[in-house]
C-alpha cells in the first residue's frame, strides 16, 4: 500500500494526536498543525492527498482553508469536522466542495472509511 | 375632599355669590325706583303750587276775583296730594319738614279764607299771603330737590358697592382657582416624574403625602404599578437569563463538543491501540480523559452559576478580575464568531463594594451585544481607568461592530427596545442600566451607524474600607 499523506488541522491539541496515532498505526504519514497558516505553508512544501479540518479555528475559519485548497489544489481532499454542528454549516461545506463532513464526537472507524472511499482504497 | 366635590362646591359659592349681588341690586333698585316715583309726585305737587301762585299774583295783579277759585282748586288739590302721599314724603324729607309743609299750606288756607271773607284786601293781607306761598313753595321745592339728591347719593352709593362686591368675588374666585390648580399641578409633576422613572425602567413609589383626592387615587393606582411592574421586572430578569442562556448555547454546544469528542477519540484509540500502546501512554491516555471530564465539569459549573437566581450580594472586589471571569465565561461564544477580546486593565485600581453576579451580568450583557453587532474579524476591547479625581472607576467596552443608528441612542436603555428584531429581548440593556443605576453608578453610550460603539460604565470607589458594608448602595428597592 502506497504511503498516502494527510493532514489534520483542528486547535484542539488531542484531536490531531489521535487521528494521527490511529492512522499512522493503518500506515498513512500524519502530520498534524494546531493553526491553519502554518498548515497551508506546509502544504507548499509537501504534498498531501487529504486534509481533515475543523470548522471554527481562531486564526482562520475552515470554510477559508476549505476553498484555498479547492481553488488551488482541487485534487487534495478535504473532510470538516465540527464541534458546532449546524445543518446550514454543512451544506455550505459541501457547496464549497468538500468532501465529507463530521460532527464531533467522531466515530473513528467511520472516518477511516470516509478517508478510504476518497482514497480510492475500498477493496484493501 | 375630592376635587369634583370642590368644584361642585366652587360653583355652588360662585352662583350664591351672584345670587347675593342680584339681590343686593334689585333692592337697591326698587329703592331708586320708589324715589323716582315720589320725585314725580313732588315735581306735580311743585306744579300745582307753582300754578297756585300765578294765579295769587294775577289777583293782585288785575284785581281780578276769578283768580280765587283757581287758588282754591290748586290748593285743594296739593291738600289731596299732600294727604294721599304723606306716608312717602314723612320717608323722604322726615316727620318735622312733612309737619312743616303741611303748617305751611294750612297757613296758605287760612290767609286764603281771609281773603275770600273779606272781600277786599289790605296791603298788609297781600303781604301776608305772598308770604306765605313763597314759604309754602320754598319748602316744597327743597324737597324735590332733597329726594333728587337722595336719589343721586343711592345710585353712587349702589354703585361703590357693587364695585367692592364684585372685586371682592373676583379675589375670591383668583384665590381659590390658584390654590387649586397650583395643588392639582403640583400633583400632576409629582404623576409626570413618576412617569418618567418607570419609562427608565426605574420602579420607585411616589413618595410623600398622597391626597384623598383624584389625583391621590391616580398616585396610589401609580404606586401599586410599581410594585407589580417591580416583581414582574425581577421575573423578566430571570427570562432574560434564560433567553441568554440560548445564546449561550451555541457556544456552549461547541465547548461541549471538543473535549466530549476528544474523550471519544482517546477511548476509541485505547481500544483499538490498547496492544500497541506502551504502558505509559497507555497512563497518559486516561490522564488526558480525566483532564477533558474536568474541562466538562467547570463548563457546565459555569453554566449553572449563570442561570442561577441570585439575591444581591455586596462585597468588595475587584473590577479588573471579574472582568477576566467575564471573559472567560464567553470567550467560547466570542471564539465562535471569531471575534477577539482585547483587556487593557488599568493597574492598582481601588476595590469597588458591588454586587459581583449583576455586574458579571451587564459585561456579559455588553459582550454579547457587541458580538452581535459584528461580523467574523471584529474585536471587543474591554479597558479599565481611574477618573481624575479618582472618585470612580471608568469601564469602557467598545467593539468595531456595526454601531447603533443616532436616532435609537435616546431609547437603547428602554425596557423592551431591541434593534435586533426577534433576535433580541430588548430588556439587556435596560437591566444593565437598572443594575450599575442601583450600584449609584453611570452607564452611557456613544455610537455611530457604522463605526462601532462604545459603553462608557462609571462605578463610584466606596469610601469604606474593605469588609465593611455599611454603606451599601439602594439595592433592595426593586
């Protein structure tokens, strides 16, 4: 299986401590940011085939990560999560194309699906 | 003594009065008019002698006996007149000028029987006689003119004293319609005032003496409004609170969210990694699920402490502190709308005595306005300051919000007066101003429709040393 590479940006310290701790463990390359500018720099150097981003971050909103990747990574993609569930927040997310979206707490082996449906991975 | 009686009783007095002049004047009238009669007769009875007389000098004149019998019927007809009117002239010239008169004509007679008797007359009976008529006609004259004299005297006497009754009514009447109008308007300010106060939000009774009158009733209907418009307004507080509180609950459900999600993701990972977990990872997994219960519990102690009914509760304390907690209780909400909260607390400022859950209530009051008022990038800047004088701690909250429109300023602190629409209760504000009013304080706003607003609260420095509370500020007249 080809090492693929995600990114997790949420401030909540735990949230990218244990996305990454379970998915490394399946084999993927995690890299994890507490801030979305850093995040974005990152994504400049590396590539990666899938961010999981929270909605409501103190430097910049999800939404805004959410299109910057849309417009200029298209193929990158990108799954919401929120703490602050709202049904019109979604639907925003989704017509800004994004990929899926989750509600806090998450079910951890439903991401994990999620992440391999987008990456194509079903069968393995 | 209500005041429709001390109007029924005004016109009472008022038409008595008129009553009184009316009468005064007619008699005075019947008076004048009886005088004017008797100046008729006495002017016909002056005639009549007049006539007496011209025939007594054409007798002497032309020598002429014709003449007497003329005599005799004047003077037969002025013996009528003088008896039929005796009564009146006794009244209008007295009993010894009447006896006088009559001697006189009685006289006249006499000198005129003399004459008729003898035939002839000697110098001396026609001196005699002219004598006599000219007294005779004398006095009658000076009746006429005593009568026309009285007459003058009673219609100037008549009119000084209608004048001086009228005047006198007139004063009456100023009086008494001054005294009772500046009573009734004296009323009406004290209604107006208290108006006023309750159109503040402010609840107090009218105080002082209350009348039994109108007005009294409209007072006492006023004071129990207060009452009732005081326990009701303690009830909206607490509906307030709990319209608050769903505001509240968007921030609430995200701070929930995180640490529930984050105990939910440990717990999957300790399950599902449990074999490869090293034992102290294994440790510090259960530590980070305790540390999230925790961050659980004071959120939800926080939220408890909000929605609790409080009674006033004064003590000495720290603005700049509260102001942190305050922040703290809502930074959640703020983080959401991404708004952020800039403090620039001022450094050795006095402790203030005040109720420390109200003026936690009017920031948080503030805060939320002023996140409503923004959109996401906007900022909240909190400031604290001593004034010059340092007799009060300035608070300033200012946001780069959407401000308030000049003509709503006058009104923003009415009860139930809400530029949000359905949004908002429109009590924040008016509670605010009630609470920092009841802490003898000042809260005022400046604001311009597009360039943010800022809430300038005044708290006084108690002059009492920490620990007392002697001087507690009037709070417990709501």
């Amino acid at each position: 299986m080809s090492a693929y590479r995600i990114m997790v940006i949420d401030d909540e310290n735990i949230v990218g401590k244990m996305i990454k701790a379970t998915f490394e463990q399946d084999g993927y390359i995690v890299e994890s940011f507490l801030n979305p500018v850093p995040a974005l720099e990152r994504m400049k150097e590396e590539k990666f085939d899938l961010v999981i981003t929270d909605l409501k971050m103190k430097d910049m909103d999800g939404m805004e990560v959410l299109q910057k990747i849309k417009s200029e990574t298209p193929e990158i993609k990108v799954i919401m999560i929120t703490a602050f569930a709202r049904l019109d927040a979604a639907v925003e997310a989704f017509r800004r194309n994004a990929n899926d979206f989750f509600a806090k707490p998450i079910k951890i082996t439903d991401l994990k699906a999620s992440v391999r449906r987008l990456l194509g991975e079903e069968e393995s | 003594m209500k005041m429709v009686h001390k109007i029924i009783l005004g016109n009472v007095l008022v038409i008595l009065f008129i009553a009184m002049g009316y009468a005064f004047s007619s008699q005075k009238f019947d008076l004048l008019q009886n005088k004017l009669n008797f100046v008729e007769v006495a002017d016909s009875l002056n005639a009549t002698l007049l006539m007496m007389r011209l025939s007594e000098k054409n007798y002497f004149l032309y020598k002429d006996a014709s003449d007497l019998p003329l005599i005799r019927t004047d003077l037969a007809k002025s013996v009528t007149a003088l008896n039929d009117e005796k009564k009146d002239m006794i009244r209008a010239i007295g009993e010894a000028n009447f006896n006088a008169l009559e001697s006189s004509l009685n006289g006249y007679e006499q000198e005129i029987a003399k004459l008729e008797e003898a035939g002839v007359y000697t110098e001396e009976m026609q001196a005699s006689l002219r004598e006599a008529g000219r007294e005779l006609r004398e006095q009658s004259a000076s009746m006429v003119r005593l009568e026309r004299e009285q007459a003058n005297n009673l219609i100037t006497d008549s009119r000084k004293a209608l004048l001086y009754f009228f005047s006198f009514i007139l004063l009456i009447a100023l009086t008494s319609t001054y005294f009772f109008f500046s009573k009734m308007f004296r009323s009406l300010r004290r209604i107006e005032k208290a108006a006023n106060s309750i159109s503040r939000g402010n609840f107090k009774k009218i105080k002082g003496k209350i009348s039994k009158d109108e007005m009294g009733s409209v007072m006492a209907a006023i004071n129990s409004m207060c009452e009732e418009l005081g326990t009701r307004h303690e009830q909206l507080i607490q509906s307030r609170k709990l319209a608050s509180m769903g505001v509240l609950t968007a921030g609430v459900a995200h701070e929930l969210g995180n640490p529930l999600n984050n105990i939910s993701m440990v717990a999957q990972n300790f399950i599902e990694l449990y074999p490869h977990l090293p034992e102290a990872e294994r440790l510090e997994y259960m530590n980070t699920v305790l540390q999230e219960c925790e961050r659980i519990r004071i959120i939800v102690q926080n939220l408890l402490d909000f929605s609790k009914p409080k009674t006033a509760d004064f003590s000495m304390a720290d603005i700049n502190g509260l102001i942190r907690h305050a922040c703290k209780l809502v930074q959640n909400m703020l983080d959401v709308s991404c708004i952020e909260c800039r403090l620039t607390l001022g450094e050795n400022l006095p402790l203030l005595l005040m109720d420390r859950n109200k003026i936690e209530e009017v920031l948080i009051n503030l805060f939320t306005n002023a996140m409503h008022a923004m959109t996401c990038g906007g900022f909240v800047s909190i400031t604290t300051s001593l004034d010059e004088k340092g007799d009060y701690v300035i608070i300033e909250v200012a946001d780069n919000g959407s401000g308030i429109s000049e003509e709503y300023l006058p009104q923003i602190f009415d009860p139930f007066f809400s530029t949000k629409g359905t949004e908002g209760t429109g009590l924040g504000l008016s509670i605010s101003y009630s609470i920092i009013k009841n802490h003898n304080g000042k809260i005022d706003v400046k604001s311009r429709e597009g360039g943010g607003t800022i809430f300038v609260i005044s708290l006084p420095v108690s002059k009492e040393r920490e620990g007392t509370d002697e001087r507690l500020p009037n709070h417990g007249d709501r």
